[in-house]
C-alpha cells in the first residue's frame, strides 16, 4: 500500500484468525432462495437440476482451493471442511468466509447455462457464509450429523406441503396440517394420501450430496512407444450416504481420516445448540460507519489471461463500477462506495442494522453478489472476449467510530489510487518502450511523484494531469438527491433511489462532500 498521512486508519483492521488445531468448515446458503427458486420455476419440493447444479459448483470449490478436503450439501446450502493442518490465507475468517461464497457464486452463474441452457438467469444470486471452528474431530462429526438430520427433517417436511398445495390446499391449510407433526406422521400422510414411500425417493434428495478427494490413476502422457504413463491424481468424488457422520463411512475412506480423523464412536442424540456454539460470529459495534472492502483474488494472473490494457482497461474498471452499482441498488443501506483497479470499498449507514450487523453475513453477501453480478455482466463489457474462468474477491468489514475517521480511510485509497496509478503507468510505458520489467522497476525505485511526471512528460509526451479521472481519481459511487421547491418557497430534498450514480470526483477535498451532505447524513 502507498504510505500516507492517512494509513493510521488501518489499526482499525481486526484481526479474525481461527486458531490453530482447530478445524475450519464454511457454511455458505443460498440468500433469499426462496425468492429466487420461484422467479426461476425451479420445482417443489425438488428440482434435480438445480441440485446438480450446486454440487458441481461444490466440486469447483474443492478443486480451486487443495485445503478443501470435504463437503456436504443439499438444497441451497455447503458446508466445506478444511484438512485439520490448513493454513490457508493464515487461516483468517472473513478472507476465507469471503472467498469460498464468491468463488461459489462466480461458477453458479458460469454454470447456470450449462444446467439450464433453456431459462435465463434473472438476477444476480448470492451467499450468506459462516465459519465453523470445530474444536475436534468429535465437533466436526456432530456438525456433520446436525447437517444430515436437518436434510432429512426438511426434504420430509418440503415433500409433504408441495404434495398437499398440488393437491389443491393453501399454503395456510397446509401449515395448518402439518403444524406439530412427527415424522412417524409424515411419511403415513405421504403413503396414504399420495402413495409415496418416502424411503423410496431419490437419495439426493433424502441424504444430500457429500464430496471428498480420492487418489484417481490417470494417464498424463504417452511414452515413446505409445504406451500410457499412469499417476494418482486427487480428484472429487460425489456420493450419497445415508450416515456421512457414521463410522463405517467415514473410517473406509482413508484420505478422510488422513486428513480430518478418525471418528471413533457413532452420534447419539443431536444437540443443535451445541454445535452453534462453536460458530465463528462476530458484531460489528452499533452505531459506527462499516466498511466492506473488497478485493479481487489473484488478479494480476486474471488481467492477464483476459489481456487487460496496461496501465488500465477502462472497460474493466466500468465493469466494476457497474457492480458497485448494482450493489447500491440491491442493499439500501449502503450509501456510498469508492473503487480503483480491482478493489471497491463499501460504506454501511452508522444507524444500518443489515443482518443484525452480522460481520460474516454482510461481507459474504456483498462480495457473492458483486462476484456473480460481475459474471453475469462480463459480455455486456467484453462482447468480443470470452470469459476464460471464474474471478473471485475477498472481503473485510472495519468499523470507523467517527465521519472524520471514515473520511480519511476514503482518502486513504484515494491518495493509494494516485500513487499506484502514476507508478503504473510509468511502469508500462517503460515496458512498452523496450525496458524489460526488471528494468523498469529498477528505473522508478526511489522515484518521486515529480520525477515520475517529468518522466511521462519528457520521454513520452504524456501529462499526468491530463489522463482520465477514472483512471487519476478512481470511482465513486453513490445515490442522487434532487432538489425539490415546493409552492411556499420551501427547499426541500427528495431522494431518487433508483438513480445510482458514478463520479470521477476529488473526495479527499471537503466541498465533495458538503455539496452532497445527503450521503453521510442518516
């Protein structure tokens, strides 16, 4: 980062590392699925494709990330278990929280034509993720048992109330039945009414997916005679169990006890509230400004591959900007957002109350929803460039106690934006002109923010202070308000919450911010 007057801002930052030995798992769940299986006419209680879906999306998480050595999943939700020796992104929750959702996110809307190349995905999906600390092997097999009951008790309950509002009830009538009822009383009413044998339906939908890696022999080449050359490769393997927390299952499978343990004895009775106690949560303190930052993952390799301009792709930065806005449109108490390069910071209203200030819930839901807007939003900026594989962002949330506060970590990126950017781009055009990047870095080193503009000035014509603001001031992004005059003289401000603007706006300097006091008021 650049140093700056300003970097005091950052010992805000907390630090959230689950401790070491024990065993991480990300719960990610489909946000407002309810809402969004009905816009896409998945069927009820049960849509197979949109199963097969997420397990493929499951797969993709656990070949993206090697630590990922387990995962169970029905409906909308995964849980995602960590190899006990993981030290992946030094083990911070909301990095790992955040990239598991965004990733996750980033392949279901890739997929989505794949699966259903018929339907047209309306609107952006995204995840609400959580941390699990399990601080055993025996807290890992009880969540896992906890996970498979609720499939179970849900898929039973769900088959149930669709069979009776196909039949003809409401939806009142049919909470009405099946209000207080046993499961013994489910599956007579499923038998008797309908003819179902619940046992009989489709494992997927009673028992829920799990997927570990198992060691695969497959052939990398062939030698000088045509022969195959055969290695084990660790590769996902889906299957359906009726008891994945039981012993007999998890102790056959030897990379499961190699890398998380053994299980030692079978689950009695499942206490819910005892596995939510290990649950990694963290509140965001009432009444102070939130900031959701985030970052794109391994960005320099995904510029690459797609050939972004250098210094700057200003139809990546405007895809960017278009997800902030989307963002802003989605989640209404977000107020303003500043963005440069592959990063967006995001500012909560100090009175917001979004998800009850749930740290983990805020960020997952933000940085799934800009990820899988970005996806869906790539051909409207990249006609002519296919997208080669999902791009996947972290996420932090840092609280500020005070407007002062917030403004210089605003100001923060922005001096960050300037430095970075006039680097870049003496960088490039020192590259473009022959040096190698060695070379190039080797000529800046120590440079200062004069020398770098005579730089570009003298070698290459170029003056600084003329290059696009976009590029210069990075992007702001935040909602209108119009002034309305009433008939007694009266100034008043009425906010346009549809209009969602982008500005190129010097923001360190106050006026900004007088001239707009509708975007720090409550």
């Amino acid at each position: 980062m650049a140093n700056s007057k300003y970097e005091y801002v950052k010992s805000f930052e907390v630090e959230d590392e689950v401790m070491f030995p024990n065993l991480i798992v990300i719960r990610i769940d489909g946000l407002d699925f309810s809402r969004f299986s009905q816009v896409h006419k998945f069927e009820k209680p049960n849509d197979e494709t949109a199963l097969h879906l997420m397990n493929s999306c499951a797969s993709a998480v656990l070949e993206e990330y090697p630590d990922i050595v387990f995962a169970y999943g029905y409906s909308d939700e995964y849980s995602f278990v960590f190899k006990k020796t993981s030290r992946f992104y030094q083990r911070r929750a909301s990095k790992i929280l955040s990239l598991v959702a965004s990733f996750f996110a980033a392949v279901y809307v890739k997929k989505w034509k794949e699966f259903f190349p018929h339907r047209k995905l309306e609107y952006s999906p995204s995840f609400a993720s959580k941390v699990v600390s399990c601080a055993s092997i025996e807290v890992l097999q009880v969540y896992l048992a906890w996970r498979q009951l609720d499939c179970h008790i849900s898929n039973q309950y769900d088959t149930c109330f669709w069979m009776l509002v196909k039949s003809g009830k409401t939806l009142t009538e049919t909470h009405e039945i099946l209000k207080d009822t046993q499961k013994q009383q489910r599956n007579e009413l499923l038998f008797q009414q309908f003819g179902i044998n619940y046992k009989m339906l489709p494992v997927l939908f009673r028992q829920g997916s799990c997927l570990f890696k198992t060691k695969v022999e497959e052939t990398v080449k062939h030698d000088e005679n045509g022969n195959p050359v055969k290695r084990l490769r660790r590769r996902e393997t889906l299957v359906h169990s009726e008891s994945i927390a039981g012993r007999s299952f998890w102790n056959e499978h030897s990379s499961l006890h190699k890398d998380l343990g053994h299980f030692a004895q079978d689950i009695g009775k499942i206490e819910p509230d005892y596995v939510k106690s290990f649950q990694f949560e963290n509140r965001l303190l009432p009444l102070t400004w939130v900031v959701v930052r985030i970052d794109g993952c391994h960005f320099h390799r995904f510029s690459e591959v797609h050939e972004f301009e250098k210094p700057n792709d200003e139809q990546a930065l405007k895809l960017m900007s278009s997800c902030a806005v989307a963002v802003l449109e989605e989640f209404q108490d977000i107020s303003f957002a500043y963005g440069v390069s592959d990063e967006y910071s995001f500012v909560l209203r100090k009175e917001s109350e979004l998800y009850k200030r749930q740290s983990s819930k805020i960020i997952s839901a933000v940085v799934s929803f800009f990820t899988s807007t970005y996806v869906i939003r790539w051909e409207d900026f990249f006609p002519h460039k296919e997208l080669k594989y999902p791009p996947s962002f972290d996420g932090r949330a840092v609280c500020y106690p005070t407007s002062e506060i917030l403004l210089d970590y605003l100001a923060w990126r922005q001096v960050d934006c300037h430095i970075n950017n006039q680097y870049n781009t003496c960088f490039w055009m020192l590259v473009k002109s022959g040096k190698s990047k060695t070379q190039a870095q080797d000529y800046l080193k120590g440079t200062q923010t004069r020398e770098k503009n005579e730089l570009l000035s003298q070698q290459f014509g170029i003056e600084y202070s003329s290059l696009p603001l976009i590029f210069r001031m990075g992007s702001s992004v935040f909602r209108l308000k119009e002034r309305v005059t009433e008939e007694n003289g009266v100034v008043s401000e009425k906010q346009v919450e549809e209009e969602v603007v982008v500005d190129h706006s010097n923001i360190i300097d106050q006026c900004f911010w007088q001239q707009r006091p509708h975007i720090l008021s409550s």
